[in-house]
C-alpha cells in the first residue's frame, strides 16, 4: 500500500511568461505574442508549465468575439487544452508533484489560456498524461480525446457489430473518433475528401469511406451500409449530412459537439444529442485507458511556434484540416 502523498507549502512562481494573446477582438491577426506575469495557482489549481497546446476552431471563433460577453479582460490568452509538466501547486491540492507530466482542458479560463509557457488549471480538469504520447501530441488532443471518446461512448453507447458513421472524420476530433469506434468492435464509415484524407482514415482503422462533400455521398453510404446505419457521430453539418442521416435505422442514435453548425435536424425515431465535453478524474481516467488500449494515432496537422499563434489561425481560416493543428512551446516534449 502506497501512502497518500503530503502536500508542501504551496509555491509560489513569479516573474513574466512570453504568451499569445489579444487586445481586443478581430481577425487573426489581432493574436500577438505578449509578455505578461505568470499566473499564480490558488486554492485547488495548478500551475503547469507547458509544453503544447492545441488549436481549434474554437479558438478562432473565441478571437473573433463570436463569444463574447463583455466582461472579458484584456490582454486575453488563448487556448483551452494542451500538456506539459506541474510547476506549482496550490493549497489543498494532493493528486499531483511537482515535475508530473500531465493534461489538461479549460474552457474560457479566467487565469488565461494555454496558448502560453504556463497556465493555472483548476487540479480536477488535469490529469496524468498518456505515457504512450509526447506532451505535444497530448496536448493537441485532450479536449479533442474527450469530445471524441463521450461521443462514442456516452452520447451514442456505440457496440460491438453496429455500424457506424463518423462524418468529418479527417478533423481533429473524428481522427480519434474513427479509432474509439473501431476500439468498441464497430464497423466504421467515415467520411475523407480527396486521397489523402482517405488514406489517413482507413491507415486508422475505417473499414469504409465516402466523400463528405460529394453529392453522391448517401448514394456511396447506401452502397456501404445498404442495411442502414446504427448510430452517427456528427462533427459538421449540411444538406450531404441530412442525406446521409435520412439512413440511420428506426431507434438509431445521433450525437454531436454543440457549435456544429448548422445544427442536425430531428427525426423521429431517431434519438438526437448535442454536447459539450466534460473533463474531470473520472473523465481523464476513461480517456486514458482508451488511449492505451487503441495504440492511439494522434493525426497532426501542423506545429508552429507560439509566436507563430496567428499563422495557426490563418490556417484554421482556409479550412479542411487533417487531424489538429499544434502550438510548441517547449522544445523537450517527453
């Protein structure tokens, strides 16, 4: 029996951190490297110093204002997941030490985000990190991961010998959608533009695919699952995504992230579900487990620099990402 771990005064870290940030809402851009003092852990957070950080459309909606209430405080540091190692923790926090490689995932943080050398995270929304990733991959793909594997499992209970499709499966999310489905005995159908895309999604474990974008696209699935699909992971909506929806089987199931715009039109018989991903413990330790047990291919798309924050954004701005793009902040990713 190991014994439970004894916290140390908490420590405190001063001094400035180079961070991408803006001052005031705008096009790509407006995200500029800042230098601003590093953040200190209270009461139940963590400081981590980071390593990397992912990037999402999100992201770039959250810089353009889409989200904005009024009370935010500039300079504001974007980001919502990445990974790195503890620096510093807070009082009353006793799951982690000092040098621990960990995740995290924060939306709309109000100690600043992870596009920056370091964060405060509240302890239950960090955990340890995959040792089968680098900290870069892990931090491009914990709220990514997360999305992914609650589509998979809580919003859709997906089972083994049922047919499933995963439309966008070249994004960030479906990525890992694509192997989670595979990992609980599906047979999965996704959806790739061009030969590449299709490639990457059955090197990942698809046993089929179609064009997402084609109008041809319910034709190719009818051709694929001509006795109908049971569940769909929805990650981009449209008119080709209506087609394809008009075959999910009576009492079939359909999930997907909350900002898939537009959003899937009900149907009956069908059970619909929109989400937001949950990060905590119990979440974390799911994810983990998923990841160790599918061998997980974290898909990068790109790694750029931090001062690099607004090329990433740019990037996000043209559109058809494969897999996720990535912010570097540390050279060491262990």
């Amino acid at each position: 029996m190991t014994s439970p771990k004894t916290a140390p005064e908490p420590r405190t870290l001063l001094g400035t951190m180079k961070a991408a940030a803006i001052d005031r809402f705008g096009p790509p851009e407006v995200l500029t490297l800042h230098t601003l003092p590093v953040p200190q852990p209270g009461p139940g957070e963590v400081l981590l110093a980071l390593h990397g950080a992912g990037v999402g459309v999100w992201d770039a909606e959250m810089r353009a204002g889409k989200y904005a209430t009024g009370k935010e405080r500039f300079p504001l540091v974007l980001g919502t997941d990445g990974a790195g190692i503890v620096a510093a923790r807070g009082a009353r926090v006793r799951r982690f030490d000092v040098d621990d490689r960990v995740w995290a995932y924060e939306y709309a943080n109000p100690k600043g985000g992870f596009y920056a050398e370091f964060v405060v995270v509240k302890a239950e929304h960090v955990s340890p990190a995959p040792q089968g990733l680098t900290l870069l991959e892990a931090g491009a793909s914990a709220v990514t991961g997360l999305t992914a594997l609650q589509g998979i499992d809580d919003h859709l209970g997906v089972r083994e010998g049922e047919t499933v499709l995963i439309f966008g499966a070249t994004g960030a999310v479906g990525t890992l959608a694509v192997q989670f489905a595979k990992l609980r005995g599906a047979r999965v159908i996704g959806t790739a533009t061009g030969r590449d895309a299709v490639h990457l999604v059955t090197d990942l474990g698809a046993d089929g695919t179609i064009g997402g974008r084609s109008k041809e696209a319910a034709e190719q699935l009818r051709a694929l699952a001509p006795q109908g699909l049971d569940a769909v992971l929805a990650l981009a909506g449209g008119e080709n995504l209506e087609s394809c929806l008009d075959l999910v089987r009576a009492d079939g199931r359909v999930a997907y992230p909350n900002g898939v715009e537009p959003e899937p039109k009900r149907r009956r018989k069908v059970r619909l579900a929109a989400y937001d991903a949950v990060a905590g413990p119990r979440e974390f330790a799911r994810l983990e487990q998923a990841v160790e047990e599918s061998e997980l291919r974290v898909v990068i798309a790109g790694v750029y620099p931090l001062e690099g924050a607004a090329e990433t954004h740019e990037r996000v701005a043209r559109g058809h990402v494969i897999g996720r793009l990535a912010i570097r902040i540390r050279e060491n990713s262990r």
